[in-house]
C-alpha cells in the first residue's frame, strides 16, 4: 500500500506528527518535495525533533527512510539533523537513503534568495534558505547534484558558471572545498534515482509532503507560495518514477494559519488571534516567525481537498480551541458582491470577505459540541475523518 500524507492549508498542518504515528504501518518513509524551508516537529514526549529534510519516520521502529530526487538538499542542515538523530537513535542514520540526482542548495544560494525577495514590489515572504534558488537553477540547467560531486574538476566547472550567470564574488575554492568535505561525510548515504526504486518498488510506501496545498507553485496562492508540487500530484515527478497511491490523507487543523506574506481571508487581528497563536504554540518551526492565525475555512479547505484528490481527513489542534464558548467558521465568501460557496482557483481570493457562522465551543473533545463540529467538516468536504489529534505528542492521536 502507497499513501501521501499532504497539507490541505497553508502548511503548518501537524504533518510530521501525523507521519511518524502513521509510519509504523509502512516500510519506508519518502520526502519527495520541498528542502529545509520545511519544518515538521515531533514531540517525542521526552524530546523533540524537528525535521527539515530527514523524513518523519518513527525513530524508535527503525523504519526505512528515502530523500528522493525531487527534494533541494542542503548538506550542512542535512548533517545537522543526522548528528541529532544518531545521538538520540543511534544507527538511525544507516536507515536513510538520499538520491544522487536531487540537487544542492549551494551556501550562496541564501543570500542571492533573500536579495530577489527584497528586489520585488511585494516581497512574497520566503524563509531565505535558497530553496527557490535551487528550483530556479535546476529548471535554468545550471543546477548542480549530488552525482556531479563524484568529479571534482567538473563540480569546480560548475560552480564557476553558476557565480558567472548570477555575477558573484565570491571565493568558489573555498565554498568547493567546503562542499566537498560535507559530500564526502554523507556520500556513505547516497544511492542512484534508478537503484533506490528498484529496492522500494515492493515496500509499502508512505509519501511525506511539506508545506501544504495552498503554497502548491501550480495549485496555491500565487505567487504567494513554495517552489514546488507540495500536493499529491508531486509524488511521481518528486520520487522520480510511476507510483500507485492507495490512499491520499490530508491534514488539517480545526483553525487555519498561515505565515509569511499573501492573502488570507479568515485572519484574525486582534486579540482572538493572538489567544488562539498564544494557546497553539503558532510560531515556525524553521523561522520561528509568528503564525497568522484565523478561523477554519471552509471554502479553501473544500478546494484543497479537490486538488488534492483526498481521501480521508485528519484534524489536528482540535484541542487547543478547548474552553472556547463560541467559535466561528467561514462556509462562503463574498467577492465583489457575489456570494461564493466553492472556488475553482485562488485568483480572487484577496478580494474575498468571509461569511461567517458562528458554532458553539466545546469543553474537551469528548463534548457533543466537538462530535458535532466534526460532522459539519464531513458534510461540508465530503470526506470522512479517520484520525483526530488531541495533543502535541505522538501518541496523542485517536482513530475514529
């Protein structure tokens, strides 16, 4: 069985959680998108572990764990997250596999990122890791991979064109010797596209995305969103290969969040957004950035599970909305004075004003009021809830 784990807002979703509990029914654990401008936290309980390129398997079952050649690899954070998994799991590391063919976030990528968002008339909000820059260089054939580390003549050609095309000044010797030495304390990980396929082909595979749905490069808020295909129809192209998935499960909070720049219809600028960023601990894993936080929106989340393909829904942070007498959740929008229930594309939606309904709270999630609320989600997307999470930590999840 092939499942995707994908998140149907703006990121943020609880998706590492929801992948290291899910993990222990599958063989091997697959990024497929996305670099370490993707953060998945996840409470062990006595730590935690904060993922950004190393997939969100369960370290405790020594589940098989792949980097596919669709994924922006920067070596140092890559080092950084195996020193962290080898001290607390050791010989956790000898479970991970990385593709030769995904490409390098090179150090100078970082600030040629942070100089084009500053350029722009409105800056987009990017976490200034080059994440953009190595998509942008791998589309423009300048990028540079894994597999062109394994000739050091060629690799230092590269590097010299790719400074030319972006007229930098910089000491290439050193960042080559630099990305050399970490390449080599990681080349005992590294595996052929063609050959790591070949080994999972048989396995039971459970595909991890990162950010969500609406920072999809095709399907999100453009331009307002990531680099890549972060939805389910990035699996095949991110993993390099056809792949069947059995089972498309989306993940979303019982609010909505979003950080960085663009629109957000349901965001809440006072004090009931900050109680609700306050009690849910809203701030980026990868930028520590504070969440702009807003009530559930049903318009979006309806759109993101017909992109996406959804199969089944898992809400989480349902229980940090614990003690709230009365809630609120968009179900249309008004734009330019039309009411509008459903979205074919997010062209709009800065336009849109929220129509809201207000709905009773919930004491804790054994209340009739929650049973209800989750209910109203079913109705309203179409798609049954096969899990709730009811805290931070990785066993705090239900099946219903």
């Amino acid at each position: 069985m092939n499942s995707v784990v994908v998140g149907l807002q703006w990121g943020d979703e609880g998706k590492g959680k929801v992948v290291t509990y899910l993990s222990r029914k599958y063989d091997c654990v697959v990024r497929y998108s996305g670099g370490s401008n993707a953060g998945h936290t996840v409470d062990y309980g006595q730590f935690k572990l904060v993922h950004h390129l190393v997939p969100s398997a369960d370290l405790r079952l020594r589940k098989g764990m792949y980097i596919a050649s669709g994924v922006a690899v920067d070596l140092s954070v890559l080092l950084q997250e195996i020193e962290q998994i080898e001290n607390l799991f050791p010989g956790s590391s000898e479970l991970l596999q990385v593709s030769k063919q995904s490409h390098v976030v090179v150090p100078f990528y970082r600030e040629l990122d942070g100089k084009i968002d500053v350029a722009r008339s409105e800056p987009v909000g990017t976490t200034r890791r080059g994440i953009g820059l190595c998509y942008a260089n791998r589309a423009l054939r300048f990028g540079i991979r894994l597999e062109d580390f394994e000739e050091e003549q060629s690799l230092e050609k590269r590097l010299a064109e790719l400074t030319k095309v972006w007229n930098l000044q910089v000491d290439t010797k050193l960042i080559l010797s630099q990305l050399l030495d970490m390449y080599r304390r990681l080349s005992y990980l590294l595996i052929d596209s063609v050959e790591a396929f070949e080994k999972l082909r048989d396995k039971d595979l459970l595909f991890e995305a990162t950010q969500g749905v609406l920072l999809d490069v095709d399907a999100g808020t453009y331009p307002y969103v990531t680099s890549t295909n972060c939805s389910s129809s990035g699996v095949q192209a991110g993993f390099g290969f056809p792949v069947r998935l059995d089972k498309v499960i989306g993940v979303t909070k019982a609010y909505t969040t979003r950080v960085g720049e663009g629109p957000f219809p349901t965001e809440l600028k006072g004090e009931e957004g900050e109680k609700i960023r306050r009690l849910g601990g809203e701030y980026g894993a990868t930028t520590g950035r504070p969440r702009r936080c807003g009530w559930l929106d049903f318009v979006l989340l309806r759109y993101a599970v017909k992109v996406s393909g959804c199969d089944e829904l898992i809400l989480t942070k349902a229980d940090v909305l614990n003690g709230f007498e009365r809630l609120a959740v968009c179900v249309a929008y008004d734009i330019d004075g039309v009411k509008v229930r459903d979205v074919k594309n997010l062209r709009n939606i800065h336009k849109a004003e929220p129509l809201y309904e207000e709905i009773e709270g919930w004491r804790d999630l054994g209340s009739l009021s929650f049973e209800r609320f989750l209910k109203r989600i079913e109705q309203e997307t179409g798609v049954k809830i096969s899990h709730v999470s009811t805290g931070p930590k990785v066993e705090d999840i239900v099946e219903l």
